[in-house]
C-alpha cells in the first residue's frame, strides 16, 4: 500500500487473503455466516495492522444515514447545562460508533433542512425542544422530579428557606425559555406559600440595566430577593445593585442559575444552582439510536451557597 494513502477494503482483503465479502461480514458481523474463529481474528488483526477505518459515505448509503448526531442549540440556550448535556451526549454516541455535531444558532425547518441535505444524520435532535413545544413538563426525569421545574423550584425555594417572601425573577430582554421560567416559578412560589413573584427585565448595556434595577426597586420596594434566569442575567443584576449602592445580600438578595465560572470570581461571589446534565445527553443518545435506557440516572442539582443570599 502506498505510504499516506488510506486503506481500503480492498487492501485488508489482500492482506488477510479473503475477499471483500468476507472482511465486511466480519466488519458488520453479519449473521448466518460460515466464518471460522481463525479468519476473523485474522481479518481483525489486519485491520489493526493497517488502521482500516470504515469510508463514511459508503456506510451511509449501505445503512441509509449517516453515523451522525446532529444537535441544535438556539442562542440563549448555552450555559453549564448545556456543556454537561452534550458531554454526554458526544460520549454516549462515541461509544456506540457515532458522531455528534453541534450547530448553534437558527433551529428552524430551513436549518434542519439544509442539515438533512447535506449529510442525512442518524437523528436530529434540538436542545430544550420539550420546552419549547407545550409540552415542558414531559422532560427527562417528569419536570418537577428532574427538570427545568424541579431546578427552578430549588432556586425559589432556597430563597423562601432564608426568610424572603416577596421574590422577583430577573429575566433577559430576550430568551428562548423565559415564559416557561416564569411559569415554573410562579408554581414554585405557590408551593412555598408565597405571594405571586414580581418579573424584572434586566437588558444590556450596564447602564441600561442599572436604570431598570434602579426603577423596579422604586415601583417594588418590597422585594428583598431576586432569582435570576441563569447567572449571567444574575450578575448583570449584581452590578446594577452595585452601581446604586445597594448592599448584597443585606438589602436585597441575589441568586443565580446554570452555574457559570465567572459567578464565583463576582464579589461577592454569586450563589447559583448547580445543574449535571450529563445523564440526560446520555439518555437523550440512547434513545436516538433506539438503545435502552435503563440505568442512567441523574444527578441531583444542587444550590452552591456563596455569599449573595
């Protein structure tokens, strides 16, 4: 074989002195083959010697798609939720011969299509789409027992543990799950017992979000606590609070979600809800590629206490 050139089928039939029929049956182990233990070590062996990998087209024809997972995140999605999603995922995948490829941006028909066309993957799957259909409560894990109801109700109800009864949820200008947030944690705070949550929009520049904060506080006075839609929308509140010298958590305080790095280099270093995810890309592989799911169980989120509330 020519120094750099890729192996072929054909090379390891060669090599192994069988035909190209015999080393794909043992490569796909086809059943109902007269194939003795001997040929197919031998053949396996000279697929080691000589790094035969599959050609990836040729198996997408011969198996109708590709061995490739493609995963939508739509902007506004990406957080530790995320990274520890598709770590599973990827890792799930790999380990059943697949390949995950990530596209963030525009989730809609077009994106999807043009995907399709360009390398018919195995599956098409979308982050978040259960949320995004009507159907939020019939996540991985049944939403309240392990989903985005059951972290947010963990946020809500770490502020009512501490003694605060009129709670608002700070929210960006714009996300794709802001509406289901909202609703989760008005459950949330009916559970606790607690009065309907006031919604604050905290935008962006720095400036325009202080002038939010500033006049939320003069229309709603009575707020001492603010549960944020992740961490980034809970530290653009931080430095709002900071701006108009309003002490954290003395006088109001601050609670993230998704647990970004930067949450704990704030000062004072923002208390958030820590989510593990990977369970959940797992199961999400295997049920893309029609495998069990038995066994895989979630990690519990869990609040990480720092000095924001």
């Amino acid at each position: 074989m020519t120094e750099g050139r890729r192996a072929t089928l054909k090379d390891v039939a060669a090599a192994s002195g069988v035909s190209r029929a015999t080393v794909s049956f043992v490569l796909n182990e086809t059943p109902n083959q007269t194939i003795s233990e001997a040929t197919r070590k031998r053949v396996l062996r000279v697929v080691r010697e000589l790094g035969y990998r599959p050609h990836g087209i040729a198996r997408a024809l011969r198996e109708g798609a590709s061995r490739i997972v493609v995963l939508f995140i739509a902007s506004g999605l990406e957080g530790n939720y995320s990274r520890s999603y598709v770590r599973g995922l990827d890792e799930e995948l790999a380990a059943n011969g697949h390949v995950l490829m990530v596209r963030h941006g525009p989730t809609g028909p077009d994106a999807a299509k043009q995907v399709l066309d360009a390398i018919n993957p195995r599956a098409v799957l979308r982050f978040g789409e259960v949320y995004q259909t009507g159907h939020e409560l019939d996540d991985l894990g049944g939403g309240w027992r392990d989903g985005l109801a059951a972290h947010t109700a963990l946020q809500i109800g770490h502020l009512a543990e501490h003694g605060h009864t009129a709670i608002a949820l700070a929210l960006p200008a714009e996300a794709p799950l802001a509406e289901v947030r909202l609703g989760f944690a008005q459950q949330a705070a009916r559970s606790c017992g607690l009065p309907p949550l006031r919604s604050l929009v905290v935008p962006r520049p720095r400036e325009a979000g202080a002038a939010a904060v500033a006049e939320f506080r003069r229309t709603a006075p009575e707020v001492t606590a603010v549960a944020a839609h992740d961490d980034d929308v809970a530290l653009r509140t931080l430095t709002a609070l900071r701006d108009l010298d309003v002490a954290v958590p003395g006088e109001c305080a601050v609670i993230g979600f998704d647990d970004t790095e930067y949450g704990a280099l704030f000062t004072p270093p923002l208390t958030t809800v820590h989510i593990d995810a990977e369970a959940h890309g797992r199961v999400a592989a295997r049920e893309a590629l029609g495998l069990d799911t038995a066994g895989l169980v979630p990690a519990p989120a869990r609040v990480l206490v720092r000095r924001t509330v």
